[in-house]
C-alpha cells in the first residue's frame, strides 16, 4: 500500500502563465516553490492564446494550440527561448485545436487530442521535431477528446481523463508506444474527471488529483495508477476541490503539488497550493 500525507502550503498568487504544463516547464527550468519568488514579466506571446499546451524541449518552451478571444481554435505553435526572452513562430498544427494536449519526449513533441473549429473532439496525434521544424501524423488516439492530461512513464505517453464533444467527463486512460505508434487501452480511472493535476513519480507510478469544468463540481479525489499492473488504487483526497482550467502540477521527487485551479462552477480562481509524498 502507497503511503500519503499532506502538506498545506501558505503561498502567495501563483501566475501560471502558459496553464497547467507551463507550471512544470517553470519547474523545468529551475524555478522553486520558495514563497518568496520574484516575478518579472517576459516577452508576450506573438499570438495571444488560452487552452494551449505548453511543453519544454532541449530549453525551448513550445506554446502550441488554444483558442483566441473569438473561440477560434488555433494552430500556432510558438517557441520561446529563456536565454534570449524572444518568440519564434513555427511549423502550425496542421489543424487548429484548442484544449489540446502535449508531452515532450527524445527531442520530440507529442500534441494529441483537443477541440476542433466546430467544437468537435479530436482524436488526432501530431508529432513535432523541433530539429526540421515539421509536424507529422501519429496512429490516433482510441478515444476523440480535449482536456486530458499527458504524462510520461516506462517509455509510454499515458493520456488520462478529459471531455467528450458533448461536455461529458471521461474516464479513458490511453497509453502510446512512440517506438511501435500504437496505442493500448487501460484500465479507465475510477472516478471519470476533466484536465486534473497529474503526475509521474519517481517509481513510474502515475497520481491523479482534482479536476472538472464549469459547470461540473470540482472533485477533490486522488488515484494512484501502477503501469506495471494497470491498477488504479485510491488515496487521501486533497485538502479542497480543485477543477481544471487547468489545474497546475508538478513533481519534485515524490513530492506532487497541486497548485490553484478552479474551487467552484463560477470559475474561482484558487490560490491554493498543496503538497503530497507518495512512498
């Protein structure tokens, strides 16, 4: 049995700048939970976006998809470089989604799934390689959907949970093989949830926590899922019900926090911050 335990965290505002997967880009570059971080502001997007992805690869930070004000789904991919703070456009997706999701691995960048023009989930995978700057097509995914989260463990792209087109939460658990493009189906995670906090340890077990949109209750349930025996295992709940919009996330050895999000169906932003050891 996985052992839990819980950490309140008294933070000041969090700005998580390129939603969820920019909290773990941050982290990726060396940025701490020290409560008493500066923050200075950096050179603006060239193309303003939200429900984007967010990844890093070899220190570039990639922001690809989203939507405009105007709910447009975008296909822009834009790169950012913290040793020079300038934005490059790149290679578009071939085909604009907003809600989407992204992993980097290898020197390459998975962008799955999201919420086409017509508002119509996609099942889609693309595969960028910053190196020709071209984008192409994986094997799709089994299930069409927008806000999942993706997260790396034994080799293999995890894709968990999300939202159907019809606003339905999701439970599909989705694991890609970028050496042989397939996909294998798994076990589904208990409690069905949209763009929750998620994140790989140490041991390659993967822990989910929160999640929800708008008009769903934000949940504060927490699972444990073990590739090795594609079983999920429930743990001790978070402090307070966190939603997506996304929820921020990041691991730090075995320690996993949770970070803001959304507490209630109005969009309230949290300021909340919590942490757990799994061991």
């Amino acid at each position: 049995m996985s052992r839990i335990s819980h950490t309140f965290k008294n933070a000041p505002v969090l700005l998580l700048a390129l939603g969820a997967a920019g909290v773990t880009a941050a982290a990726a570059l060396g940025t701490s939970l020290d409560p008493h971080l500066s923050w200075m502001s950096r050179a603006p997007m060239p193309t303003a976006s939200a429900g984007l992805a967010s990844v890093i690869d070899d220190g570039q930070i990639y922001a690809i998809g989203g939507s405009n004000t105007a709910g447009d789904a975008l296909a822009a991919v834009q790169s950012y470089s913290p040793s020079t703070g300038r934005w490059r456009r790149e290679a578009p997706l071939p085909v604009g989604a907003s809600m989407i999701t992204a992993a980097a691995r290898a020197g390459r960048i998975y962008a799955v799934g999201g919420l086409n023009q017509a508002g119509h989930a996609l099942a889609s995978l693309e595969i960028y390689d910053p190196s020709t700057n071209r984008w192409t097509r994986g094997a799709p995914m089994p299930t069409p959907r927008g806000l999942a989260q993706a997260t790396w463990s034994g080799g293999r792209m995890y894709v968990i949970a999300s939202l159907d087109a019809q606003g339905n939460r999701l439970g599909a658990v989705e694991a890609y093989d970028p050496r042989t493009n397939t996909w294998q189906t798994r076990a589904p995670i208990p409690i069905p949830r949209a763009h929750p906090a998620v994140g790989t340890l140490s041991d390659g077990q993967i822990i989910v926590a929160g999640g929800g949109l708008k008009t769903h209750a934000p949940l504060a349930d927490v699972e444990l899922y073990t590739p090795a025996t594609n079983t999920w295992q429930q743990l001790t709940p978070i402090l307070r019900p966190s939603a997506g919009g996304p929820t921020g996330e990041l691991v730090h050895g075995d320690e996993f926090y949770v970070i803001g999000g959304f507490t209630g169906t109005s969009l309230d932003a949290s300021t909340f911050v919590e942490s757990t050891t799994v061991g």
